[in-house]
C-alpha cells in the first residue's frame, strides 16, 4: 500500500483501467476524467449523464480538479532533474 491507495488500485491504474469494486458514481467520474486526460474529450452522452447527476458546477468542478492534477504531475515529472545537474 503507497499513501494509503491498495497495490491492485495502483495496478489498474497504471494499465488504464478503472480499479474494480467503484460505486456507479465513482466509475462515472472515472471514465469522465480518463476521457479527459487521454483522448482530451468526453462524449456528449457522457457529459450530459455527469451533468445530471453533479450538475453544471460539479463538472467544471471536476473538469478543473483533473485540470489540476494533470498539471501537478507534468510539473513534478519536468521537476525530476535540477538545472545544471
């Protein structure tokens, strides 16, 4: 276990793929943030389901909390070497 996330969830992440046991909520926000960071689209079935159940504000919500985190982990990968190192 790293940080509290179980080996098996990190395994299935680490193949694209939605860890298993997710609530239908959970799997919903999962194929709309792996929408989002790997073809940067959602489907407007998709978005109209998360809309539905999250509402407008909870899918820019969610949309800048991907945002976020995508970011993060670009800047800490391009972080991995000082300059002049």
């Amino acid at each position: 276990m790293h940080c509290g996330v179980r080996e098996d969830v990190i395994a299935a992440i680490r193949e694209h793929k939605a860890p298993a046991g997710l609530s239908a909520d959970e799997a919903q926000v999962w194929r709309f943030a792996d929408d989002l960071l790997r073809r940067h689209r959602v489907s407007d079935a998709d978005f109209a389901a998360l809309q539905a159940r999250f509402g407008l504000e909870g899918v820019v919500d969610l949309t800048a909390v991907v945002g976020y985190y995508a970011m993060i982990a670009l800047a800490k990968l391009g972080g991995t070497t000082a300059p002049g190192a």
